[in-house]
C-alpha cells in the first residue's frame, strides 16, 4: 500500500493535480475512494453493535443513505459544475474573505483525523503489544507519508486497493462465521432479544438525535472534495448513488461481524475491541493476516483522506490566503505536518473514537451547516455570515464546556441543537427583514 501511494507519475504537475486530481477521477475509482474513507470508525461500529445489535443500522446507517441520497440528487452535480476546488472557497465566493477564514478554520478542526489515528492506533497496540504514544506515532506515519508527495491522486489510488481489502476481509469473517457457527436462527437464540429490534432498547428521541448528527454528510469535507474531482457532474452524482449500494453491503458485512462478536466472544469482553478480538478467534491464520489487513486498510484510508483535506484546508485555505504568496502545493504540504501534530495532541488528550467524533461534531457543524447549504438556494446571500458562524460555534463551544463543568448539559440539551437553533433563526430572520425591506 506504501509503494502504491508513493508512486508518483512525473507527467501530471500544478495545483489541481495535486489538490484534486486534476478533476479527472472517473466512477470506479470516485465510487471506491468514497466508500473506502467513510468507515475510519470501524471499531466504533463494531462497539456500537456488540452492545445494541441491529440498532447500529438505524443510527449509523439508514440517516446517512437518505442524506447521501439527497445530497447527490441536489448537490454533487452543482458542486463540479462550480468549480470551488474547497468548502472555504464557495464561502469566501459567497459570503466574502472573513466568512471564508472562518470556514476554514472549522474545517481543518473537523477534518483532524485524530478519532481515526486514535483508531488505528488501538488496533496496533492490540494486535503488537505496544504502548499508545509510539502506536499513534506509527498510526500517522504510515497513512500520511504518502500524500506529501503525491497528492489527492495518491489518495485515491491507495483508497482502491483498500477498498478491495476491506470488503474481502469482512466478507470471509462473516461466511466462517456462517459456516461454522450458524446462520440467523443462530443469532436469534443466542443474543440478547434487544439484539434484533430496530431500536436495541433506546429511545426514540435518542435514535432521533443521530440523525441530526448525521447531517454532518452535507457538510462533508470528503463528499465535496471526491465531487469536485470529479471527471464531469454526472460522475460526482452517480459516484455517490452508487457508494450508498456499496454501504448498504458493508453494512450488511458489519452489523453480522458484530452480532456474531456477541454472540461468540465471552461475557464482559472489551465492545470496542469486538471486531479484531472476533477475527483473532474464529479465522486461521492465511485469513486472519487478510482480515486485519483489511481493518487496517478501513481505518488508514480515512486517516490519510482527511489529513489531507485538514492540510489543504490549514495551509492554502488559511496560510496561503493570508499571505497571499508562494505556490498552493507549498502551503498543503507545509500544512501536512501541522494536521499531523495537531491530530495527535487531540488524540493523546482525548484518548476516546466517541468522544472526539461527537465533541468535534457537535462544537463545529451547526456553525457550518446552513451558511453551506444556502450558497445552493438563497438568490440573496445571509447577512453577517461571519457573526452567525462566530456565535453558533461559540455557543455550542460554552454548552459543551459547560458540562466538563457540571458533568451535564444545561436543560439537558445536547450541544450540537443550540448553535442549530441560533443558525436556522439567523436565516429566517434575515428572510423575513429583506422582505420587510421588499415591502
């Protein structure tokens, strides 16, 4: 995988090769990069399952098909035909040099791949013996040293072989585990009953809530970046319909590995550690190589995906916009080291996949979300796009710190509504003051 992500072909050169390909990446390999850097978190995935069964599928699965779906039937062509090669660049265009500053800078802190480097270095630890620090050291290391270089290109060309990785590794898991332990009825009599319904003993409202969480693909650094690679529009919309059939399959290949963790592993095992303990017992060793080469391969291909983008965004939407000199690819590559940095500080002071996920989530989308998704429909631009994102991101920032505080959220409302509520307020009001104007 490192010698495929460190060939560079020396006739391709500038800026949009590097940052995108030169907008030239066609449905295979536009389809298995999307897929490919959408499971960073496996070993959340597996957690979730092992502790609620099938409810993994209505949380983390069902909310990001329908917002795919919607994003690539009304945004994916929109975004190639536009030619803004960033987040940051539609709403600097948009909403002017400060908005597109600020955007930014929520980007590079949503796109750190610190709950990713975080994963991959638990997976080492486990299967090698070895502390945290150097595995998160070794876990950077591997899955970034080929995009200095190379560029988005190297990216995608290592997402397709981890794609293939990935898919096969968790496709033998699942037929042993069928053959020699049984199918569904086998699942049905020794799981917990929670196991197999829709919520796993959750609330409504708490299913409710990760689908607000989900709409974080709208504003997915990824999903913009794939889209305006993209060889046409048609492309980036296909590429995205046909990556929701590719999930629904993988997903398919998860939840099973899941259940049968529960299922086969002993009482009071470590849910986090369910998928690769899972492998470890019931695959021989041929087999067990290639299943956690394809784990590896799930979490790498994300870690490498978005330390890139949080480079691009650091250093040519942040540091080159301000300077204003030098070369673009000088800025990123300038940029790498940083996201690397800053990535493992957040992972060594927060040493949780779920924490980092839901606090990073929750501090930065609501801030992002609408003055986005306006840049589509509003004729007119928001006003004050700046403030609005300033006092929304500062407002989930205070609810959050609060409960480090008081170990609970005010109302108990979780962080990411309130900056929502104050940005979906912004827009209609500013709505209903130009039609007043109007009058």
């Amino acid at each position: 995988m490192l010698a495929l992500g460190l060939f560079k072909n020396r006739k391709k050169a500038g800026n949009s090769h590097y940052l995108l390909a030169g907008r030239r990446i066609t449905l295979i390999p536009f389809t298995a990069s999307v897929v490919a850097t959408w499971y960073g978190g496996i070993l959340g995935v597996g957690e979730f399952t092992y502790l609620h069964g099938i409810s993994n599928w209505v949380v983390l699965g069902l909310p990001y098909y329908i917002f795919a779906l919607i994003f690539a039937l009304f945004l994916a062509e929109k975004i190639r035909e536009d030619h803004f090669a960033t987040i940051p660049d539609r709403l600097r265009q948009y909403y002017g040099e400060t908005a597109g500053l600020i955007g930014a800078v929520l980007i590079t802190i949503l796109t750190t791949p610190a709950p990713y480097i975080l994963s991959c270095a638990l997976l080492l630890t486990y299967l090698f013996d070895i502390s945290l620090f150097p595995a998160l050291l070794l876990a950077t290391g591997i899955s970034l040293i080929y995009v200095y270089n190379g560029g988005f290109r190297s990216v995608v060309r290592t997402d397709v072989l981890q794609f293939g990785l990935m898919f096969t590794g968790f496709a033998l898991l699942v037929f042993i585990c069928f053959q020699n332990y049984g199918g569904f009825q086998a699942l049905r009599e020794g799981l917990p009953e929670l196991h197999l319904t829709w919520h796993g003993g959750k609330s409504k409202q708490y299913i409710l809530v990760w689908f607000f969480i989900a709409l974080w693909t709208f504003v997915d650094p990824g999903f913009y970046q794939r889209c305006a690679a993209a060889e046409s529009p048609v492309i980036a919309k296909k590429g995205i319909l046909v990556s929701i059939g590719f999930w629904v399959v993988f997903d398919f290949l998860t939840v099973s590995a899941g259940l049968y963790s529960r299922l086969l592993l002993p009482e009071g095992s470590e849910a986090a550690l369910a998928l690769p303990a899972l492998g470890l017992t019931v695959l021989p060793p041929v087999i067990k190589g290639l299943f956690f080469a394809g784990l590896l391969a799930t979490i790498m291909s994300t870690i490498d995906s978005f330390g890139f983008i949080s480079a691009i965004t650091f250093g040519r939407d942040i540091l080159w916009r301000l300077k204003r000199s030098g070369n673009e690819v000088a800025w990123v590559k300038l940029g790498l080291p940083f996201t690397a940095a800053f990535s493992l500080l957040l992972a060594w002071l927060l040493p949780s996949v779920i924490e980092l996920w839901y606090s990073l989530g929750s501090v930065v989308i609501p801030g992002l979300l609408i003055p986005f998704l306006s840049t589509f429909w509003q004729k007119k631009p928001i006003p004050a796009v700046p403030a609005m994102m300033i006092l929304s991101t500062a407002l989930n920032l205070a609810w959050f710190l609060f409960w480090f505080k008081e170990s609970k959220y005010p109302l108990g409302i979780e962080p990411f509504y309130p900056g929502l509520i104050l940005s979906i307020l912004w827009l209609l009001t500013a709505g209903k003051f130009r039609l007043n104007q109007l009058d």
